[in-house]
C-alpha cells in the first residue's frame, strides 16, 4: 500500500530571463503517463514557437514511481536531468514539469543551461501549492431502510464520500473512504447493526 504523498493541488507557472532567454516553467498533476505525455503536448501547443520544450516528470511515489525527461535538443545532459533531479528532490509525486525556453541570442553554454535549467526548475516547485494524495477504496453497503440514517451518519464521521445511493426492497449505498478510514467505519457498523451489516470492497 503506498503511503500518503504529495502532489500538486493546480497547474503553476512561472518565468525567469537569463542573458535575454526566456524560460517559462509550467507545473501539472500527472496521475498517468499518459496524462504527462498529454499535458506535454498540449503545453508545446500553447507555446508553440519556443526554441526547447524541456520536460521532466515524476509518476507515482517510493518504489512504484515512473520516470521521464527530454533535453528536447539542448545538449546532452544540460537540461532534462538537472530539471529531474530538482523534481527527485521535492518529494512531490504525480508531477510533470515543462520549460519553455525561447533563445535570447546569448549562449549559455553547457554550465551555464545547467544552472538555468536547476534555477527554473526550483522556482516553479517552490510557488506550486501541494495536496496529499491518500489511498481511496470503494465499496458498496447493503442495508435496511432502518439502518439508513445511522450509515450515513458513519459515512460522515469517518470522512466517507457517497457516490450512489438505489432505493429498491433495501437501500444499496456506494462509498470511497480513505483505506485509513476504512477499517475504523467498518468496525463502528458493524456493532451499530449487530453484525447484519459489513461493507463489501468494490476495487
């Protein structure tokens, strides 16, 4: 079970100017790969005449995190790993980070876009506000109209979200709780019905 970790809460983004180049940092959640490879198009696409779309990100946390990064024709080494490696540092999970650079006609030169590329990085990282990323299950509550009122109740006190409720010959009730959360809901509903009613895991 992964813990409870860090991710960005919205989209954050800042500029610096370096010797006359421009590099406009942008941060995103990425849940997916795939969400990181499309937050990275569609961010060329907002900026779709700068000379480098350098990226890095970071799916997942601890031991099940995906990693990606692009120098994105800057030399090699210059820019995708030390935009990476600022992001390994943060202990943010979920995270893709593009900078746009648009070339001043001053080289930088192999140091020089390290430290850019670091600095732009760190900007970006420092101003994005984070939430915790907690492990949520779903499950599905069968019970008697009877007991109706005191789930619901329990769902609240252990900070459940209802997703569904069908009223048919019994009430069936889909919730997510935060898998911490879980067990204790459980329990308490279980003594508040005798032991009639138990939440059934649906993911």
């Amino acid at each position: 079970m992964t813990p409870p970790y860090r991710i960005p809460a919205a989209q954050s983004q800042c500029e610096i100017v370096i010797k006359k180049s421009r590099f406009i940092t942008t941060v995103r959640l990425a849940a997916a790969v795939d969400s990181a490879r499309a937050a990275i198009a569609d961010l060329r696409g907002d900026m779709p005449d700068a000379n480098h779309h350098v990226y890095a990100f970071r799916v997942g946390y601890g031991n099940t995190v995906t990693e990606g990064m692009s120098d994105d024709g800057e030399p090699t080494g210059t820019a995708g790993p030390p935009t990476l490696a600022v992001l390994r540092g943060s202990d943010i999970g979920d995270i893709v980070l593009v900078t746009a650079r648009y070339f001043g006609g001053v080289k930088l030169g192999t140091g020089g876009l390290v430290r850019a590329y670091t600095e732009s990085a760190q900007l970006a990282l420092s101003q994005v506000k984070t939430e915790l990323k907690v492990e949520r299950q779903l499950v599905g509550i069968e019970l008697p109209y009877s007991l109706y009122n005191v789930a619901k109740l329990l769902i609240d006190a252990h900070n459940g979200v209802v997703e569904e409720e069908i009223f048919e010959a019994e009430v069936l009730v889909t919730a997510r709780f935060a898998t911490s959360d879980l067990e204790r809901f459980t329990v308490e509903l279980r003594e508040r019905s005798a032991g009639a009613v138990s939440p059934v895991v649906l993911d």
